[in-house]
C-alpha cells in the first residue's frame, strides 16, 4: 500500500472492464422511456420509443415549466427500460458463500 504521498500507487483496470462506444451506443438507442407524472390527481404516461432520450427529457421539461406556471402538474418522473434483454433483473451471479442479511453485525 502505498502513502498519501506518493503517485506509485494508480489502479488499472483490466482492458475489457470499459464499455466501448459502440456497445455503449448499442444500449442507449435500444432502451425505451416512459414518462409518468399525475395532473389533477389523475395519472398519465407517455411513451418513447428507442433512442429517444433526447425528446424524453424535453417532455420532463415541459411537463415542469408547465407546473411551473401554475398547472396542477405533480410527480414527474421517467422509467427506462431495455426492452429485448435477455437476463434477469437485479443481480443475477453471486458467490456461492454470500449470504444476504437484512442486517450485517
């Protein structure tokens, strides 16, 4: 372990431990939005298709700077999802020791 002092100590990590930008640009245009938010105490949604992040955020915005100026515009907020994927939810791998607890002591 090396002192505060020293610049000997840098972490490298393994080669393959960064996304490429093309896996990255992959995954972003095939993830899907949804747009929640209650107006009047009724609740609405509005869909994105793929890639459309961009338009997304713009609807969020919208939707504030209508609250904003006074509409009865509450809780917004976006859900995304990937659509096609093929694993499961959360964490799928564990070691075969790890034993979850609420609580560690």
């Amino acid at each position: 372990m090396a002192n505060a002092q020293s610049n000997q100590f840098i972490l490298h990590p393994p080669p393959d431990y960064y996304l490429s930008e093309k896996i990255i640009d992959t995954i972003t245009k095939s993830v899907v939005h949804r747009v929640y938010w209650t107006e009047n105490d009724v609740s609405q949604s509005k869909d994105f298709g793929e890639g459309e992040l961009d338009t997304t955020l713009k609807y969020c915005e919208m939707l504030r700077k209508l609250r904003r100026d006074g509409k009865n515009i509450e809780f917004i907020t976006i859900a995304s999802e990937i659509p096609n994927c093929v694993s499961l939810d959360g964490v799928d791998v564990v070691n075969a020791d790890y034993n979850w607890k609420k609580r560690r002591k």
